[in-house]
C-alpha cells in the first residue's frame, strides 16, 4: 500500500506555504511516499488513514499531532481550521478513520530547519 501525505496550507500566504515549498526535497528524499497537494479538506474524506503536513500556530517545533480534538480546541479560529479540524472530527466520530497523523509545521519556521525536522518526523512515523 502507497502511503499518502496531504499537503495543507495556502502556496498564496507567506505565512502558509511553507509545506508546498517542501514538496520537491520531501518528494526526493521520500520516493515511496505520494505527497499531494490538498486542495481542501474534502481530498482526505474517506480515507481510512490520513497523513498531514500543515502549518500551526503557538508550537516551537514541527510536531506530530495525533489526536484531532486537540485541534482547533479554543474559540476562535480560522475559517481553514474550522474546515480541517471539523472534517477530521466528524471522520472520527462517524468511524470513518483510523489514524491521523498531522505534521505540524510552526509559522514562521525557517525552511532548512522545518525540511530536517520533517523528514526526522517520517522516517519515525511511516
């Protein structure tokens, strides 16, 4: 089975785009694994296990989020993050996956430092 990893942010926002500008080195170092760039939270439902690359606030390291009702757990948020965060807990809750793997890059992260991080992350993970 091809391990998938869906690719969130906005290629437009400097503050977002982080992870589709890692595309290329990820895809390089990881050859078996199909990174996609995700359009928007409808390309993970149905997926049994989904795999993430997004941008986070407030975290001092990439990090490995896994479980979704520590997303988006105060009141005010995003319109991106209410649509991410309300797909992978309603998936949840109706049983419609198993495991959620979110690689969480901190904004402003330098791109060398995010991309070791990264790659420190999937090697242990998938």
């Amino acid at each position: 089975m091809v391990v998938q990893v869906y690719c969130f942010g906005n290629p437009l926002l400097k503050d977002d785009r982080l992870p589709f500008e890692l595309l290329p080195q990820l895809r390089k170092e990881f050859g078996t694994i199909n990174f996609i760039e995700a359009s928007s939270p409808d390309d993970i439902e149905g997926k049994r296990e989904v795999n993430i690359i997004d941008m986070a606030k407030g975290i001092p390291k990439v990090t490995l989020i896994t479980d979704v009702d520590a997303i988006c757990s105060n009141k005010t948020c995003s319109l991106h993050d209410f649509d991410l965060g309300m797909t992978l807990k309603l998936m949840k809750k109706m049983g419609n996956t198993n495991k959620v793997r979110i690689f969480a890059v901190p904004q402003g992260y330098k791109k060398g430092k995010a991309l070791a991080e990264l790659k420190k992350l999937i090697k242990k993970e998938l």
